[in-house]
C-alpha cells in the first residue's frame, strides 16, 4: 500500500509545491460533500449540542488579524499597546448575528461528520495560544474551525489539516465570486495559518438566499504573508521605543472602536473627500 503523504504543516506544503497542492484540491469537492452530508446528518437523526460564546470579550495586547485589512498602522498599534475600545451600537448587528447562527449551523455539519467517520474536527480554535509564530508577531484571533483527515485522490491517501472559515453572504455578491477569497479575507487567514503551522484554508460561502456552498482553497504563500509580518514588527518596534506609528485619517475613522482615545486630527476634511456614502455621520 502507496505511504500517506502528509500535508499539515507550511514546510509540507513547501515540500510538495503550491502548484501541485492546487491541482489536488481542484479534484476535491468539499462544498458537495457538506451538501450531501446536510441530508444524510438528517436522515441519520445524530444530535449534536453545542456551547457558543456569544458576544465573547475581545483579546487586548494582541493584534486580531481581522485587522490586517485595515490601512491605519495606529489601529493595530491600539490593539497591541491595549488602548480602549468602545464598541459602537451597530445598525447591522442582527445581520452579523445571523452570520453567527450560520457558523453554527455549519460547525454541526462539520463536528457531525467528523465523529461519524472518525475524523478531527475542533471548532473556535484560538490558533495563537501556545504558537511561537504568533507571539514573535503578537497575534490573536480564533479560527472558525480545523480540521485534520485523510484522503485519497488518484489512488494516493494523504493526511491533511486545514483551517475552515464559513462566510455568510447574500445571492448579489454570491454570484460575483471568483477562484481567491479577496485579498481582505487572505490578510486575515494568513495570520490563522501562520499561528497555527497549517498550510491551506478552504474560505466556505455560504449563499443565505438559497443556502448554496461554494468552497475557495487558499494557501500560504509568502507573497501575502512577508508584507504583513514585516508590518507588525515595524508595529511592535515602535510600541516598544514608545512612538506612535502614522495614522492614517479617513472616512473609515468614524467606525474605529479606538476613535475616542486616538482623537485623530483632519477628519471632517478626509470624510468629505473620501465619502460616497449618504448616510448621516455622527457629530465630531
Ligand atoms: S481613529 Fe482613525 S487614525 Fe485613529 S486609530 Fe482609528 S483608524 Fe486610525
């Protein structure tokens, strides 16, 4: 019988080659099989309990890398240095919170699945806590769920771990997908994958108007990641001179957690150039 090929970790991925990874995931339809498994989870009737945090505290002295996307070096500085954030009243909260109770619903397919073929699944994985990676860049941040499981494509078995990320969206920007997840979501999944030494995600769309999946592979590449990393260093080196890093004043200001503590200089003149929206913007 052909080894097991492992392909778990970066170095793995490496090994192996990008290229020829790609190639096997293309034959893989993951969206399918949890498809399919929605139906046969029914029919079997497996139960499944699960305890989610709701609304659970943010980590401080870290950087999420949920912000990766976001152009301010002093956002992150404020994450890192644990300024303090006010959370602002959000007009589109029950739209995330429907988001959440998809995640769930998805993580019973996953957990489901796993103990009925006897696979790893965990979901909410706080990748950094224990990661050298992580703490060498000072990042945080759970990563929807991991799991680890073999399979064979072309008559050869491999064992591989993955980072899966479910992202809730409408039929409007469910038809406008394209082969990469875009780079905002590649930012953030580069910091799971780093702190976690895994080398692939699938980023799972979920379209709410009809409930079709569509599943897009990503790996690491140290095209996405290098630029980050060196991003944060340069972060955590200021921190630790005690300077501030340039802030980047814009429209995007108005909805920073850290507004009130950074109280940042020129913003009216920045929103009205950069503005398109018609929304009321509150008072500064
Ligand atoms: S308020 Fe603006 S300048 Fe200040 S940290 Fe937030 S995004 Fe940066």
């Amino acid at each position: 019988m052909a080894k097991v090929i492992e392909l778990r970790t970066i170095a793995d991925l490496e090994r192996l080659g990008p290229k020829f990874v790609r190639k096997l995931l293309r034959q893989w339809d993951f969206a399918g099989e949890l498809r399919d498994w929605a139906g046969e989870a029914s029919k079997l009737g497996i139960p499944w309990e699960t305890r989610h945090n709701w609304n659970e505290k943010r980590t401080k002295y870290r950087f999420h890398p949920s912000s990766f996307k976001h152009k301010c070096d002093m956002k992150l500085f404020f994450q890192l240095v644990g300024g303090e954030e006010k959370r602002k009243r959000q007009p589109k909260q029950a739209l995330f919170d429907t988001g959440t109770a998809i995640h769930l619903q998805m993580n019973y397919y996953m957990q489901t699945m796993a103990l009925y073929y006897d696979w790893q699944y965990d979901e909410e994985v706080e990748l950094w806590k224990g990661s050298a990676a992580a703490d060498e860049y000072m990042m945080c941040g759970s990563a929807d769920g991991v799991f680890e499981r073999e399979i064979t494509i072309d008559g050869q078995t491999y064992l591989i771990r993955i980072i899966i990320d479910w992202k809730s969206i409408n039929s409007a920007g469910f038809t406008k997908l394209g082969d990469t997840p875009g780079s905002d979501y590649s930012k953030q999944m580069h910091g799971y994958m780093v702190s976690g030494d895994i080398p692939i995600t699938f980023v799972l769309f979920i379209n709410k108007d009809n409930s079709v999946f569509k599943n897009i592979p990503l790996l690491y590449t140290p095209k996405i990641w290098d630029p980050i990393g060196t991003r944060l260093k340069g972060i955590i080196e200021k921190a630790n001179n005690m300077e501030e890093p340039i802030k980047t004043v814009a429209g995007h200001c108005t909805s920073c957690a850290f507004l009130e503590e950074c109280k940042p200089k020129g913003l009216r003149k920045s929103m009205s150039r950069g503005r398109r929206s018609t929304r009321r913007e509150p008072r500064l």
